[in-house]
C-alpha cells in the first residue's frame, strides 16, 4: 500500500492501521506536522524525505490511497494514474476492507464525533471490542482508527467533506450502513457545496444508501432535519429522537431517567441530543440501558469538543472545536445556560474577571 499524502489530516491513522495488520507500507508528504509526525515515526512509517517522488511508483503497489491534502496534479498520483493502478481514497479504502462488516455510521453537520466517542467509551468500558472511525483523539484510548478481522462490525464517523481530490462525492456515501444516525443539518463546508440546497442533498442521498432493513436515527429538533425526513420516502425504518430529559442543579447536568437522576460531566442542549443518539445506537448494537448509564455517567466529552481546560470556584476555561457558525452558537448557548449566574457577572465585571483568571493560572 502506499500513500500519498501520508501525513494529512487524520490519515496517518489508516497507514498505521494496515502496518499492524501485517501489510507492506509506504508514504509520500511535503509537509508533515504532530502528531501525525510523532505518530507515524513511532510506528517506523515517517518518510525518510519530504517531497513528491514519481520514481516510487511502481506496479507492485496492489492499491495507492490519496489523501486530500494532495492536489489533482500531483506527481506520484499522475504516474499512478499513467501506470494504471487501483486508486483509492480513505473513505473508499476503508468502505472496502469493512464490506463484510456491519456498519454504524454517525452523520450529521454537528455532533457526530461527539455521538462516536460516546458509543465507543460505553463499548470501552464494558469491554466489547469492536472496529472504528472517529475524527478527534479520545483521552480513553489511543487509536482514533482500529481495524480488525475478526470483529463483526465497525462504527464509522461520517464526514460529508469530499472524499479525495479526484473523487468529489461526500466520504459517507461510501460506507452503506445498516444503522444510521443524523445529529442535524447546518449549513457547512460551503467552499465545495456552494448552496444550502446542495448540502441538504448529500444528507437525502445518504439516507437512500441505507439498506432497506436498515434503520436511521434522526433527530427531530433540527427543523431541516426533519423536513427532509418527513418529505422524502425512505425504504429503511426511521426513528427520531430529541435531547435526554433532565434538569441543572447548582450547575450540574443531571439525565432523568425513570425518576432517577444521573449527574453527567457534559452539558448543553446538543451534549444531551448527542447522548440520547448515543444511547439509541447503543441499545440498538445491543447494549441495554442499566448498563449504558453505568458508564455514560464519567464521559467528559471528546478532545476539544468544550473540553475543559482549567476550572477553579468562580471560573472555568473551555476548549472548542466550534468551526462554524451553528457550533459556535450552540457552545455559547451552553455555557450560558450552565452557568447563568456567572454569565451575568461576566456582563458586569468583564475586564475584571479575565484578569483575575489569568491570574489564577499563572
């Protein structure tokens, strides 16, 4: 396998993964950065030099995988394509490895990093091993990609971005699951979907590539969401499912669940919309709810998805990975809502408080 690109965004998790596995791997970058770098030398995979090489194309590689961070002219994709080999994006590649699998995929403009890292430490914890895809490094493992094969079925995070520089289509509409789930649907990437109709299509042709005994979760508070649900005949069945009951309570999240209270580590109107997401595709995967709230209760959310940073009586520093304006609103929200007194403060005593915090870390 070799790939170009190696060192991208989030692909030096499929080089390594298909390196373990006993596969023969090799990877061209002009540019590599931690920790895709740190994680690739680790594995003994970081290339020796960085820049484009044509002459390392040669027909024994069985597949070359091109990343997004290449270009359409790239020399080692154009001697790949002269040579006539099998070109593969991630999405493509790893659709192919899990084709005997079944497939989880979690959709949706917000959330769906969020949604797979609570299914996956719910799995962690009870210790069911399974195959998976996340976009974001979790605290409680180190892979954010495990392939096996033995494991029957894998969980995939999934992107609606392109899905290399030769192929345009959307990364999800490649895996083909039985089980969906869809967060939501705001406007995003509009560098490549120039239209808000055009983004709502790729959602429509996503849900059609269900499998007719399949099932698609979908949550019925996101008004597009749900007029492109209610609007469109799909032959898999859908549920909806809005945000977990519960209440605030001296500034903890409690979930109300058959007159008990659960205090949780997250918050915020979307945190409790992902976590009863979270809690559908458990029970559906097999998990029963006594055991989902057993772990769901010590999830402290996924790397900089308002990740706390630093807290002390009076203040608290979050970390967010809100690249759009619809996240960027709903972490505001959140935090507004959590901490209504200390909003209210802050009004007041701006200049005041982010002195007096910074202060207090240093």
């Amino acid at each position: 396998l070799h790939f170009i690109a190696i060192g991208g965004s989030g692909m030096d998790s499929l080089p390594i993964a298909m390196h373990l596995l006993g596969h023969k791997v090799s990877g061209s970058d002009d540019a590599i950065y931690d920790p895709s770098r740190s994680n690739l030398e680790a594995s003994g995979l970081l290339p020796h030099n960085l820049g484009w090489f044509p002459e390392k194309i040669n027909s024994e590689f069985d597949v070359v995988i091109l990343g997004m961070h290449a270009k359409k002219d790239n020399p080692e994709l154009l001697e790949a394509q002269k040579k006539g080999l099998k070109i593969q994006s991630y999405p493509e590649f790893l659709a192919a490895r899990s084709q005997n699998k079944s497939r989880v995929v979690i959709a949706g403009s917000h959330g769906k990093t969020t949604i797979t890292s609570m299914i996956l430490y719910v799995l962690h914890y009870h210790e069911i091993k399974t195959d998976f895809m996340v976009g974001a490094q979790l605290k409680f493992m180190s892979e954010t990609l495990s392939i096996s094969k033995e494991n029957d079925f894998i969980l995939l995070e999934g992107d609606e971005y392109l899905s290399s520089p030769i192929d345009l289509r959307p990364k999800f509409l490649w895996y083909r699951p039985e089980i969906a789930l869809i967060s939501g649907i705001a406007w995003d990437h509009i560098n490549v979907f120039p239209t808000f109709e055009n983004y709502i299509e790729q959602f429509k042709i996503f849900a059609e590539c269900v499998y007719d005994d399949g099932c698609i979760f979908y949550c019925n508070e996101d008004n597009e969401l749900k007029k492109l649900m209610s609007s469109n005949d799909f032959n898999c069945e859908l549920k909806s499912y809005s945000a977990h009951d519960h209440n605030i309570i001296n500034g903890v999240t409690n979930l109300v669940q058959e007159n008990q209270q659960i205090p949780i580590e997250i918050f915020g109107l979307h945190n409790l919309q992902n976590l009863k997401a979270a809690q559908l595709v458990c029970e559906k995967i097999g998990i029963d709810k006594i055991d989902f709230y057993q772990s769901i209760s010590d999830f402290k959310g996924a790397s900089k998805r308002m990740e706390l940073v630093k807290a002390n009586d009076r203040s608290a520093f979050y970390k967010d990975f809100a690249h759009s304006p619809s996240k960027l609103k709903a972490t505001t929200n959140a935090l507004k809502n959590q901490f209504p007194k200390r909003m209210n403060f802050l009004k007041r005593n701006s200049t005041y408080l982010l002195l007096t915090y910074v202060q207090d870390l240093l």
